[in-house]
C-alpha cells in the first residue's frame, strides 16, 4: 500500500467514526475467518469455471485448498513454492491469488497496536480491496470491512473482544440444551458452575458439593 495518501484515505473513508470507544471490538477471529470464507468461495468459483466440476482429487485447486487457510509466515519454503505452483496450474487468471494476498493483508492488520495506523490500514484496505480489479469475492470482503470499520478500530484502541463473553454464553446455553430447558434459575446457575469446574461454594451455603 502507498503511504503518501493515507491520511487522506483514512478521513474520506471512515470519517463516519466518531466515537470509537463505544463499539464493540471486533477481534482477529472473527475478521480473519471472514477473510477465509472469501478466498474459500473465490477457490471453489475458479474451481467450477476452470473445471467445469466441483474439486476432486487430483485438481490443484482443491490439493490446495488447505494451504491457502495458513499464515504464510507457518508455510515453510517448500510448502509456499509447492502452494505458488498449484495456483499457476489451477488459477489462471490469478484471482485465487490476489484473495490469498487480500486475506494475509487481512491478517496484518492486527500485527500492530497502534490505532492511528489501524485506521489508516482499514481504509487502504477499504480502497484496495473494492477496486474493480479485484475478484468478486474480494470486493465484497472489502465493503464488509468498511461496515466493520469502527469495531476493527475499536479493537486496536482497547484490545479486548467480547470472545469471553461469547464463550460464557455458550456454555449456558449448551447447560440448557442438554436439560431440555430449565425453570429455576437457581438451579441453572448451579449446573453453570459445576459444568466451568471449580465452583465457589462459599457462594452456595445451601448446596452441598
């Protein structure tokens, strides 16, 4: 990305955030398995337009396939080579390539806490990505982004996510399926407690463990 017109990306781009502190955090998860999902349908759409077929065995989009998902900072120097020669034999057009770059950009821009720079990094993403170059997919990851905005910069400014959160609610809400439903909120919170592991009993005094 070039440098020299940042900063006035950044004000065109994402002038709509105001107030930062009061979004919710988007952590890299999140962003990165949505950067995952774009190359992934990009590969299977190269894959029928190519082929004719969805991928087989010996297609080197689909060998590819598991490759394209790691970090290129994971990928050793034979598998990168090996990754690079099944996208010339299997991308002709390159656009697998470009979704791969698009998701490894995707990925850098949490390789820094600064939030200034966050900001601008989003909004040469924002630009980048949605050129009319880019594949489809690509550009549709681009405005989703631009949507996203705000919780990316949010996270660089506080660097919490509300993962915990959603974990925690996940477990109750497993606790309640496999109860078939549950009346007594008491009694939930028990179940709660014994299925995290290490309750606090002194917080039960009429509960026995």
């Amino acid at each position: 990305m070039d440098g020299s017109d940042q900063g006035h990306e950044a004000g065109s781009t994402l002038s709509h955030t105001r107030n930062p502190k009061s979004t919710r955090p988007s952590s890299l998860f999140h962003v990165v398995k949505l950067a995952n999902t774009a190359l992934d349908e990009c590969r299977r759409r190269i894959q029928n337009e190519t082929l004719g077929h969805r991928g087989h065995r010996d297609d080197p989009l689909w060998r590819a396939r598991r490759r394209l998902t790691v970090a290129r900072e994971r990928l050793s120097e034979d598998q990168h080579d090996r990754l690079m020669g099944l996208l010339r034999a299997g991308d002709p057009r390159e656009e697998v390539w470009l979704a791969w770059n698009a998701k490894e950009v995707v990925r850098q821009t949490y390789e820094h806490t600064d939030p200034e720079l966050a900001v601008e990094w989003v909004a040469e993403i924002v630009r980048d990505f949605t050129d009319p170059a880019m594949p489809l997919e690509v550009r549709r990851l681009g405005r989703t982004i631009r949507k996203w905005a705000d919780q990316i910069c949010a996270w660089h400014r506080s660097h919490v996510s509300n993962g915990p959160t959603e974990a925690v609610n996940n477990l109750a809400k497993r606790i309640k399926r496999v109860a078939f439903g549950i009346v007594n909120f008491r009694h939930h919170r028990v179940r709660c407690l014994l299925y995290a592991s290490k309750p606090d009993w002194a917080l039960l005094p009429t509960t026995q463990p």
